[in-house]
C-alpha cells in the first residue's frame, strides 16, 4: 500500500505520541516519532519519501514554524497538523498556507489513519510525477512500457538493434505504438542528438510527395521562390521515420531506393548531388508481402526496409500491459496538464482489462487523458472507467472534485468567489481543495 514511503509523527506528549504510532503502524504504515520540530528537522528535506503529522503546540519550534520550514525545504511534503479546539482558526489559516490537512483533537485513531492514507497517496503521486519528469526529459531510455512477453522481446531487440545503423521495418495496427518504437530506437543510438524526421506516407498528396522529400531549388517549379531542404536532407546524421510505408508512390521508392543504396539525393532543379546519412526506420500496417505480390511495392526496397522486423502485437493481445500503460499515460498526463495524477480502482483495472482498445494504445491514451482532465463522455474514458461500478463514497468524490475544480477555473482561481458560489464557507472550501489536491491559479496573489 505505502511501500517506501513514511510518516514523520510529531507529539511532545509521549502517551499520545507512543498511541498514535503504534495505530499507524498498526494500520500498515512505516512510522518514526518525534518529541520536538528539532528533533524531526534533521531527516525532512525536498526528497523525504512521505508525509508528516505534527501537533501544532510543541516547546521550541512550533508545528506552524515546521511548516513554514517545510514551504521553504520541501514544499511538496504534505504536512497535517493537530489541533486543539481554540485553535481551529488558525489552523484553517495553515491549510491556506500550505498544510495539507489538520485533526482536530481529540480525534479518533480512524481519522488519523485516513488522512494519513491520503496524504500517503497524494506524495505518492507527485514522487511517481517527478520519476516521470526525470524519464520523459532523458534521452537514450527506451520507455516502452509493459510486462508481457512480447513487449520484453521488443524491448530486447530494441536494445540489441539501436546501436547500430541497420534499417528496421515496424509492423503493427494503427495506433500500436510504432513511432513510440522508432523514437527509442534513435534515442538509444549514437544519432541521439541528430534530429528525429516522422513523415506519415499516407498523409501527403502525391503530388507534394517528392517535393517535401527530396526538397527543390528555387524556381524548380511555379510556385518555387527559394530553396527548400527535403525531410531526407533535413534528417541527414539522423533517423528518418517513414510510418505507412506501403503508401508510398511507386515513383518515390525508386528515387529513396537509392538515396539508401548511395547515399545521395538530388533536389528538384537541381543535378547537384547532397549527401544524405541518415538512418531509415520504417512502420507498415499489415503484410507488406502482399503489398510487393499485388505490385504496389517494390522486392528490392522492402529487403532494403526490412534488415530487422519489429512486430507490435495490437493490445488486446497483450492484456498485462493495458494497466502498467494507463498508469503510465496518467502519470504523463497530469505533467502535461499540470494537474494531479487521479488513482484508479481494483475495479476500474479490470475494467481497462477487459476492453477490446480497437484504437490500441492512443485509444488507451485518450482515456488516461479524459480522465486527468476530469471529463467522462461517452467515449473510451467512460466505457474504461464506468462509475456504475464505484461506491457511493466513490462517486460523490468524483463528482464534488469535478464541480469544484470547473467552479475555480470559471472564477480564475479566485477561492472566494467560487466558494460563494458555491454556497460553501471559504475555509470549508480550502479543506476539499486540499483534500482533493486541486491546483488552484492565482491562489497567492488572492491572500
């Protein structure tokens, strides 16, 4: 449940101190106690794997002063105060500066439990989202996500095949992953820092296809006015993805047969050869065999492709990973949309596992990305995710997070027109914005 992760407990009181930790160890939690701030502060710093809970009336430091340590060291640890009754203002004013929740004693050992819990799941959340960040900003990674057997072997020859120069020919259902597979492949490459070219054979007109491919001098053409670089020139010391290949015109494999076998192009209007290093990696839906038996592609370039066959089995084929891959999409989601990361149920990952995802992997990815931004439609997100199958308690969350956070983005972030509109108290309103780890815009220069 919290695996790695721990929880600082601060209480000069040691009977309730020694009580409060052993229930949450009793309750699955790894946990340390504390008597004073000064005696926690020496393990609390921006990478301290958990949360803490501190009573607010300590001798010395007080647990306002450790929070406002915290905001300045390691402002993304949610710290929950406790409270004594008189001081239920001020710790209302915490929340507004930081704190991520606050207990009001005496309380029980299930109220401690669950806000621990949650505070556990949000830090849990944002440690995956920086382990996110670090992955998708470093290159030379393959990050083809999932556990079954054949995305083990893909990884393996990835591995063993992107070192070197060798053409690959990527053959999968739309929406597979295939660009995802020649991304890696040249991240893992010596042509790591040479620039990456995707080119959908199937998306240019015939017309334009040799002229965006191999480029053309000024006045080549009517309509000609300056010179422009072609994808396979502008793709030299690099990769060059061709995705539907078997779209391209018969005309045009002629002319990138060569550029393969020689290593030169031609602009048009021009007899001036340019050299071309480039590293070619093609993706094809069905089987190209046919393509060449029919006559609408030649033997000659597809042996030239094909050096190695990569083959992407469609999702529904490989079922284990359809969750590790929409956590994944969550997670890549919410740094994209710069909001939190939501959990998903036991039930909704059966949900995810017994769906056919005709769209493969993007469909999957559409999902996780309706599901960050709060929207459930008819579509994927809510054929994946249907919220007939959750709780009571379930739903309403669900439902209170989405109003709210449309409340705030309505009013720009402004917490207390949107708590007047939504007929709640303003202080009422911070505790399920906490609660519910909802960005709020603007939220400082409100205070």
């Amino acid at each position: 449940m919290t695996t790695g992760l721990q929880v600082i407990f601060i209480e000069d009181d040691e009977l309730v101190r020694r009580a409060s930790v052993q229930s949450l160890q009793l309750a699955g939690f790894d946990v340390t106690g504390h008597g004073s701030v000064e005696s926690a502060a020496r393990v609390i710093d921006a990478s301290f794997p958990g949360v803490i809970v501190s009573d607010i009336r300590l001798p010395g430091a007080s647990g306002l002063d450790l929070l406002a340590q915290c905001r300045e060291r390691a402002p993304e640890v949610p710290v929950i105060l406790v409270t004594g009754h008189g001081d239920i203002s001020m710790a209302v004013q915490a929340m507004r500066d930081g704190a991520y929740d606050f207990i009001e004693k005496p309380f029980a050992s299930e109220r401690l439990i669950e806000a621990v819990r949650r505070a556990l799941e949000r830090r849990k959340l944002v440690l995956e989202n920086q382990a996110l960040r670090r992955e998708l900003a470093g290159a030379g990674q393959s990050r083809i996500i999932g556990r079954s057997l054949a995305i083990e072997q893909v990884r393996r020859l990835i591995a063993n095949v992107a070192p070197t120069d060798a053409s690959v020919l990527i053959n999968g259902d739309t929406g597979a992953g295939k660009e995802l597979i020649a991304r890696s492949l040249h991240e893992m490459s010596p042509r790591r820092d040479k620039p990456f070219i995707a080119v959908n054979c199937g998306a240019l007109p015939e017309q334009m296809f040799e002229s965006e491919m191999f480029g053309y001098e000024a006045g080549a053409f009517t309509g000609a006015q300056k010179r422009r670089v072609g994808k396979l020139e502008h793709a030299s010391g690099g990769t060059l993805f061709l995705d539907e290949i078997e779209s391209m015109p018969l005309s045009l494999q002629v002319k990138l047969l060569r550029v393969l076998q020689d290593g030169v192009l031609e602009r048009l209007g021009s007899n001036q050869p340019v050299r071309a290093n480039l590293r070619v990696v093609a993706a094809a839906k069905g089987d190209m065999n046919e393509h060449v038996a029919d006559g609408t592609f030649r033997r000659d370039l597809l042996y030239r492709l094909n050096v190695v066959t990569i083959t992407l089995p469609p999702l529904n084929e490989r079922r284990e990973d359809i969750v590790p891959l929409f956590e994944h999409f969550l997670l890549d989601a919410a740094v994209r949309y710069e909001r939190p990361a939501p959990l998903i149920t036991d039930r909704q990952r059966a949900e995810l596992m017994q769906r056919d995802w005709p769209g493969n992997v993007r469909e999957l990815r559409n999902a996780a990305d309706r599901m960050v931004l709060g929207i459930l439609d008819d579509g994927g997100a809510a054929a994946a995710l249907d919220t007939s199958t959750q709780s009571l308690k379930e739903r309403t969350e669900q439902f209170e997070r989405a109003v709210i956070g449309q409340a705030l983005e309505q009013c720009g972030g402004a917490v207390a027109v949107a708590a007047d509109r939504l007929q709640l108290g303003k202080a009422t309103l911070y505790e399920k914005i906490k609660r519910y780890g909802i960005a709020v815009k603007g939220e400082s220069s409100e205070r």
